[in-house]
C-alpha cells in the first residue's frame, strides 16, 4: 500500500497558537453578544416574560370586571329593585311625588355653573 504524503502545516495546525487564541476569543465574544442581543436574545426574552407578567396582570383585571358586569347582567334581567336602583343612580331619576335631599359637601351643581369673568364667587 502506497501512502500519499499531504502538505504538513506543522504541530500548530492552520494558525499559530497566538492567532488561535485571539480567534477563540474573538468567536466567543460575537456568540456571547448574540446571545445576548440577537433577535431571540437573552434581553429580548427578559422583555418578553416582563410584559407576559404584565398581560396577565391585566387579564386578571377585566376577567374580573367581566364577571362583575355579568352578575349586573344578570340582576337587571331578573331583579327589579336593581333596575329601580341602575336608574336612580344613573339617570338621576326619582318617582312622581319624591323628593331628593342631597347630603354633603358635594354641589350636584357644581358642573352646570358657569363662571364668567369679573363674577366673585
């Protein structure tokens, strides 16, 4: 059998132990900074469990407000001192004969005045 000799490039194999070294670095910081700061980084992820927490958070939130209006759903459909109560207190309504006395620092009329310039109030 016949060996065929190849080119030796010597005990360092294709550089030399210095450009080896600064090439191993060199590799190892740009993986480093992509995994780091690449498209699916490590900062990316950070980001996106953050504003998950904060998806949830908020989920949490108008699921509950989800059930408090089908409950209110629900006692307007069935009950009618709740509907009595929905239109008193969102319509300012009162039953023929009523009167309505208004207690506190509160003026229910506060937002209708207009103040007009050179008026002391």
């Amino acid at each position: 059998m016949e060996r065929r000799r190849t080119a030796s490039r010597g005990p360092g194999g294709l550089l030399p132990p210095r450009w080896r070294k600064w090439a191993f670095w060199g590799l190892a910081a740009v993986l480093w900074a992509w995994f780091l700061f690449g498209d699916e980084g490590l900062l990316r992820q950070v980001a996106r469990w953050r504003e998950i927490r904060v998806l949830e958070a908020r989920l949490a939130e108008v699921r509950s407000r989800n059930a408090a209006l089908e409950a209110e759903i629900e006692a307007l459909r069935d009950d009618d001192l709740a509907i009595e109560a929905a239109v008193r207190t969102e319509l300012d309504w009162q039953r023929p004969g009523e009167r309505v006395f208004v207690v506190g620092d509160d003026d229910p009329l506060a937002d209708a005045r207009v103040d007009t310039p050179g008026s002391a109030p």
